[in-house]
C-alpha cells in the first residue's frame, strides 16, 4: 500500500472537441489506476479514470455518498458546507436512509411501468414537434424541443402545472450552472422552494392520481420528506435527459455515417442510445463519494474523509474495457457504460430516461428527414460551465 505525496493534480476540464472528455485524462488513465488530486478548497483526494476501478469504488461500503462529505472537484461557489442532505432528498444520501426512501418510488421507474408511460411519453414529443415546426427552419432545437420533452414528462408525473415548469426549468439550470454566484442560488433554491412550500400542502390536501398522489396516500412521508422527494426527481429529470437529448442528435448529425446506419435499420436505436449514453457521457463531474474510514483501494492508502471523484467521462472510454473506445459505433453490442452510475445509487429514471431519448430521437429523423444545423459544428455553444454537458443551443434546419 502506497501513500501518496501531496497532491498536484487538478481535475481537466478543457475539450478539444466537444464529443470527447476533456483532453486530460488519457495520460492519467494511462498512468495510475487512480490519480491523487487537489480538490479547489485544498483538500487532498483522489481521480479515477479506469472502469473498472470505477465499478469497485461505487459499490465499495467504505466510501459514502452522503452530502456532508462530498466536495466539489472544479471551483464553484456553490460547494456544500457540510449539512446532510434535507429529508427525501434521497439520492445524498447512504442505506438505510437512501433505500427507505428509493423503494417508495422504485416502483413508479420500473421497466413495465415506463412502458406504460410510452404514449405519454410519444404524445408530449410529437407535441414539441409541433412547436418546432411551427417555429419553421432555423428554430433552436434545445428550447422548443430537448429541454422541454423530459420536463413535461416528470411535470406530468408528478402532477406540476404546466404553467410553474418554465419556471422550475430556470431555477434548475441555475443551480447546474459552475459560475453561478451565491446570490444567484440562494434565489434559485428559494424560487424552488416557494413554489414546493404552496404545491405540496395543496395536493396532501387534494391528492390526485400521480406519482405525488401516491406518494402522499401511502401515508409514510411527511411534508418536508414530500418536498425533498419532489425536488429531487425534478432536478434529477430536468437537465440530465434534456442535455443527452439535444447532445445526442448535435453528434448523430456531426457523425452522418452513424445516423445512415440507423436510419437503413431502425432496429438499432435501443443499441444507439447505450452507444450514445457511453460516448458522451454527460454527468461533466462525474460522480464523487468520500472514505467513511481510512481505506486501502486500488493500491494506495485513502484517508477517512477524503473525497474520491469518479470522471465517467473518462471512464467510459477506457481501452482496457472497450475496443476502439473512442469511436462511436451505434452497432457496438459490448455497453456495460456507466453513463447512468453504478450499484445502489445507480440513476432511479434510468428506464424513463432511455425511452425518452429512443422516443425522441425515433420521432425527430423520421419527421424532419433533411434535419441539418444552420452553422458549423464547432460553433455550437456548449455548456462547459454545468454539471452537465451538451449545446447551449442548437439551430436547425430542414427542408419544407
């Protein structure tokens, strides 16, 4: 067992091409199983760019998920200060806690259950696509179409008028965004929370048939467990399907021969969308937990409390566990990503997720055939600046 010397490592942020991770990790890959680094605050930690490194350490119980202890890899004023995650807010949270409350829900993200969520699902995307038709060639595929689909899904699950979700949208983009000040999120979480402080109290008064609804007749949550119930499965679905939507058709359309493939045999997407999910990989900061106790892991010694962060991007990418990792291949049978986390905090929506982008991208190329953008690729902003990565907007065209 090895203790490492202080930390000079910071983690890389800076693409060369806006489908590849940022250009950094390729040499820490290639020379440490797992890398020690400075954490913006000083704090030593440590780097895993390797799968399978990253598969043990996620299902590893020395290492905590829970928020008190997480620090942010990149800078931010937005770091935690050390208070738990508030109730129901499950996802930051260790067992028991963390399955007390995921099993209340499980249910409602079940494979069968989000087939029976497909034609709303279908109905909602072919609704945006109304819009973006009307909205004629030259329209902004992220705002009529990517973000909207998976918020209007969750809104609808939940039972949030329609009218709060723009709204909710912006709080949510808000808390995502790296630059954002502290007075910036204070108003962003308190925007949130206004609006959950008046809706639920109203539904545990009139419980209606939706998620919340059965959430608030199984009698097992109390107001504030409701609240952070609902936070989360909103911040959880609003920007991370949206993003691999909209990241999703920017690299088919940047990559003509993949979306050829797909287009002579249709039967591909459900291997198009894992391909897509592991190429891409959008979770920008991947997924952290810190050491619950000093801890020998992959060959170095890990002291209690310091925070391990796990770049998925890089991951996903690691020659040991794909061929040609860095080629985007629709056809490829081999997924095994970690795209959508690993072990009991694997993402709750996963199943919800990929019907949305099969749904999604099936219905985009077969009614807008002749989809193309009206700039180059390399002039598509991207959100270098969130959480989670993909185009600040996406202007398309196609012929009437």
């Amino acid at each position: 067992m090895v203790d490492a010397p202080h930390p000079t490592v910071s983690m890389p942020t800076q693409r060369s091409c806006p489908f590849d991770p940022p250009d950094g990790y390729t040499p820490l890959r290639e020379q440490e199983r797992i890398t020690r680094m400075s954490y913006p605050d000083g704090s030593p930690g440590w780097l895993i760019t390797r799968h399978a490194e990253a598969k043990e350490l996620l299902t590893h119980k020395s290492f905590s998920a829970r928020q008190e202890g997480i620090i942010s890899p990149v800078p931010t004023e937005l770091q935690y200060d050390g208070r738990p995650a508030d109730p129901g807010a499950f996802a930051k949270t260790d067992d028991p806690i963390h399955s007390q409350y995921r099993k209340l829900v499980t249910g409602f993200f079940t494979v069968r259950r989000t087939r029976q969520l497909a034609p709303m699902i279908e109905r909602i995307v072919h609704e945006q696509l109304d819009d973006l038709e009307k909205a004629g060639p030259g329209a902004d595929l992220v705002e009529v179409f990517t973000e909207s689909v998976p918020s209007r899904v969750m809104c609808e699950m939940i039972g949030v008028p329609e009218s709060e979700r723009k709204t909710l949208q912006r709080h949510v983009e808000t808390l995502g965004r790296l630059s954002c000040t502290v007075p910036e999120a204070l108003a962003a979480v308190s925007g949130m929370s206004g609006f959950l402080s008046r809706f639920v109290p109203a539904r545990m008064d009139d419980p209606r048939d939706d998620l919340l609804g059965d959430l608030i007749r199984g009698g097992q949550l109390n107001e504030q467990e409701l609240m952070g119930m609902a936070a989360t499965l909103i911040t959880g679905a609003f920007d991370t399907t949206g993003n691999m939507l909209a990241m999703g058709v920017f690299t088919l359309l940047e990559h003509p021969d993949q979306l050829a493939k797909l287009r002579e045999d249709p039967e591909l997407m459900a291997g198009a969308v894992e391909e897509l999910l592991r190429f891409l990989t959008i979770s920008h900061l991947g997924a952290s937990r810190w050491a619950l106790e000093d801890v020998e892991f992959a060959g170095q010694a890990i002291k209690k409390g310091e925070v391990v962060t796990v770049a998925l991007p890089a991951v996903n990418r690691d020659p040991e566990r794909y061929n040609n990792p860095d080629q985007l291949d629709i056809g490829r049978t081999d997924h095994g990503h970690l795209a959508l986390g690993h072990g009991v905090h694997q993402c709750l929506g996963q199943h919800l997720a990929r019907t949305i982008l099969r749904v999604g991208y099936e219905a985009l190329f077969d009614r807008f055939p002749t989809l193309r953008l009206t700039v180059p690729g390399d002039e598509i902003p991207m959100r270098d600046d969130f959480v989670h990565y993909g185009p600040r907007s996406l202007p398309v065209t196609w012929d009437d």
